[in-house]
C-alpha cells in the first residue's frame, strides 16, 4: 500500500507509489482423480490429452480446454507466485450437449480414453 506523505500547505496526506506487492500463491483444487493433471505444465497436458480444442492466454494465466464425446475439460494454469512455468490449478468439466457439469475425474479419464 502506498505510504502517506504530507503535501506542503495541506493536511492532508498524498499517496506515494511503492513497490508492487509479491501476487499471492494460486489456489490449487485437490479432488480424487484428478491427480496427473493438477500441477502439471502444459506441456504434459498435451501428451495427456492431445491438441487441445482452445488454447487461451489471459495475463499470465492460461487456459486449455479439451473436449471429446463425454465432456469437455477446462484447465487453468497459473505461474507459482515465485514465478516460474505456469502449472494447472484447477479444472472444470461439463458435458458438451448441455453445459451441465459432470464429474471431473470421470471426464480425465474419458478424455485419456479417446
């Protein structure tokens, strides 16, 4: 937060700049089987699951979603806040007929299936 400091001829305080404050850790989701797929690199998602269907870069953040017959499969990545290659954070999965969610592991290994 910027430090207060004192205009001449006035009382009331001014905000300084500092330096920017270190981005907190991303929250990491931990479910049964989704194991192999949190925390893995990008990289590793494609030899997992193939090309994926969108490849979205927000920021540093990224996102891939995968889809298949059974579901489609959004992964988040994000760069641990020590900085470094952006890992998957969290997943959602949803079936592609009707937007309804679905069971996230059960999409992983429908879409390791194909």
């Amino acid at each position: 937060m910027p430090s207060p400091v004192e205009r001449p001829g006035s009382t009331a305080p001014i905000r300084v700049p500092t330096a920017p404050q270190p981005r907190p850790e991303a929250r990491v989701l931990q479910l049964p089987g989704i194991e192999g797929v949190i925390g893995a690199d990008a990289e590793a998602l494609l030899r997992q699951f193939g090309r994926p269907r969108i490849d979205l870069t927000e920021g540093d953040a990224r996102k891939l979603q995968f889809s298949g017959a059974a579901c489609m499969l959004d992964i988040y990545l994000y760069p641990p806040a020590s900085g470094g290659e952006p890992r998957a954070t969290h997943v959602d999965a949803r079936r592609a007929s009707d937007g309804q969610d679905v069971d996230r592991a059960a999409c992983i290994e429908a879409l390791r299936q194909r």
